[in-house]
C-alpha cells in the first residue's frame, strides 16, 4: 500500500458502510483515524462521492432555477412599481448623456446635455412637482426635456407621449 502508514500491523478491516471485511488495500489512508485507515472501503467512498455530487449537482440547479425565477419576478415587480420605473428611467437619462456607447449619445451628452438630477431628487420632483403618484399616469410616455438645448434639470423635464416627442426634437434642433 502506497502511502499509508499502517499503525496497528492489521491485514483485513471491516468497512462501515457496505459491512464487508477486505484487505487494507482496499481503504485509503487517514491519519488521523487510529489504524491509519479509512473507515469506509474504496468503492464505499467513490460511491459516497458519486452520490453528493449528484445530490449538489441536483440542488445547485434546482436552487439556480428557482434564483433566476425569483429574480425575474422581483424586477418585473420593481419596474412595475412608480419608484421602479423612475429609476429605470432616470437609468436611462444617465445612459444618454453620459455614455459614449449609447446609440443616442450624440443627441444628448455629445452635445452636452446633463443630468443634473441625483437618483432621488428625480424621483421627488416627478412624484411632488408634476404630481405623479401613480405608475399609470407614466405608462406610455417618455421623458422630454422642455427645452430642447437644457439640461435634465427642475423645471425642464415632463412626461410626454413618444409621438410628440419624436416631432419637438424635430422642429427644435
Ligand atoms: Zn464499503
């Protein structure tokens, strides 16, 4: 036997778990176990192994599954809720005027539009200054900004339907 120090001279041991009495050779080596051996056989021991890793395989994809549901539906709540959708549209102001990636960049921060705006302080003017409470009163529309050549700022922005968005950007710019 390769490896294992044998403490006790012992020839054959009984294995735990399959109850069968084989040969040393057939248990690998612990030391800290008081004859230096593996209370389960070899075959014990991959089977065991086997057997977890088929159990973890099983729960990690199970709980994975269940993960992405939960998530996905938490976020279909979220963006369904006033403050939900407001972040995502305040998420995509900041997109358009500060990232060079952005199909439309070149329509907002590439000519130096800003958001001035803090996450929360959006949210309070939308909700306290142009009174919308509820998600409905948004459903459809668009952000637009007053002035065409302003910032994302109080007393500039407003909720207007995509249409008219698409024709103020025309006439204005
Ligand atoms: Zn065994």
């Amino acid at each position: 036997m390769e490896g294992v120090i044998l403490l006790t001279g012992i020839e054959t041991k009984r294995c735990w778990d399959c109850g069968r009495t084989l040969p040393v050779g057939e248990f690998c080596g612990n030391r800290s176990m008081k004859d230096g051996l593996q209370t389960q056989c070899k075959a014990c021991q991959k089977k065991y192994r086997e057997d977890n890793r088929n159990r973890i395989l099983l729960y990690q994809r199970e709980y994975y599954e269940q993960h992405l549901e939960l998530r996905h539906r938490q976020s279909k709540r979220y963006f369904n809720t006033l403050l939900g959708r407001l972040a995502r549209v305040y998420g995509h102001i900041n997109q358009r005027c500060n990232n060079p990636n952005t199909h439309n960049y070149y329509r907002y921060g590439g000519r130096g539009i800003k958001n001035k705006f803090m996450l929360d302080e959006f949210r309070e003017y939308v909700i306290s200054d142009l009174g919308i409470t509820h998600i409905d009163q948004i459903e459809g529309l668009e952000i637009d900004r007053i002035d065409n050549d302003g910032d994302y700022e109080p007393g500039n922005i407003r909720f207007i339907i995509p249409k008219e968005n698409m024709n103020n950007r025309g006439s204005n710019s």
